[in-house]
C-alpha cells in the first residue's frame, strides 16, 4: 500500500508498472461502479470528483517515487507531468468545452476544439511521462532520495 500512499523513497520501472496497473484497473472497476451505481447529476459528478482525487492522489505517488529514481525533484516535475491530465479531467467531470450534440434522437455530449486541445496536449504529455518513468533506468547507487531500489531487491533476493 505504500506505493499508493507515501511519496518518500524510490521505485524501480517494475514497480512502477505494477502501480500503472493497479491503479488503471481501480480506476476502470470504480468508474463503472459509479457510472451504475450513482444517479445522474450532482451525485454522480461528487463522485465522479472523488474517485479522480483519489485517482491523482495515488498516481501522484507512484509518479514522485520514479521521478526520485531518475534523480528528479518532486517539484515541478509531479506538476508538469500531472497538470494536463488534471485539467482534462475536470474538463469532462464538468462538461467544460462540451457540447451538446443531437444523434438518433439522443443528446450526447461531445468535446469541442479546447476540450480536444487539452486532450492532444494531456496525451502528448503522458506518452512523454510514460517514456522518462516507465523505460528510461533510473540512477544506479544511491542518491539523495533514498537506497537504489534495484539495489535493495538483489539484497533481499540473497538472504
């Protein structure tokens, strides 16, 4: 749970893959949940909020502990890495830059031109995250946040 939970320390590329993972499949499972579970309106866009939260909170976390392995500061990293999502999250939580749009005789919500700039750039920057966190290494020894975690698994592997 502390991969979710603390921001102190390193991770290795594995682990954080693992923490891609699991939170992909506790966002997907929990999102369903409350797109059945919840009613249409201020309900549903509460929890739709919480579970985003929750969501950015952990990512947060496992993000900070990679960017400690590669030898990076939290700050502005966590930010520049984490801002575009954010803001294309509450874009569509809250239906700014949407429109209402007729098909079959339902009204459906699609993006427009700046809810689908802010999606180009969110992605744009995820690809670039997913790159420098999920397969460039990380410094080899220590380093200022912590033991390599690399390290501290052979070790561990041996007794």
């Amino acid at each position: 749970m502390d991969l979710f939970t603390k921001f102190e320390g390193r991770i290795s590329r594995r682990r954080f893959w693992l923490g891609f993972v699991g939170i992909a499949a506790m966002a997907m499972i929990a999102g369903l949940g409350i797109m059945f579970l919840l009613p249409e309106g201020t309900v549903l866009v509460l929890g739709q909020v919480l579970l985003s939260g929750a969501i950015v909170y952990m990512w947060s976390a496992v993000v900070v502990k990679r960017l400690h392995d590669r030898g990076k500061p939290a700050l502005p990293w966590v930010v520049i890495f984490m801002a575009p999502g954010v803001i294309m999250q509450v874009m569509s939580i809250l239906k700014i830059g949407y429109s209402a749009v007729e098909l079959g005789g339902t009204s459906v919500m699609v993006p427009g031109v700046a809810a689908m700039a802010v999606m180009w750039a969110a992605m744009a920057v995820a690809l670039w995250m997913i790159v420098e966190l999920g397969f460039l290494k990380g410094t080899q020894g220590g380093n200022t946040y912590g033991p390599d975690p690399l390290r501290t698994m052979h070790e561990a592997q041996a007794t």
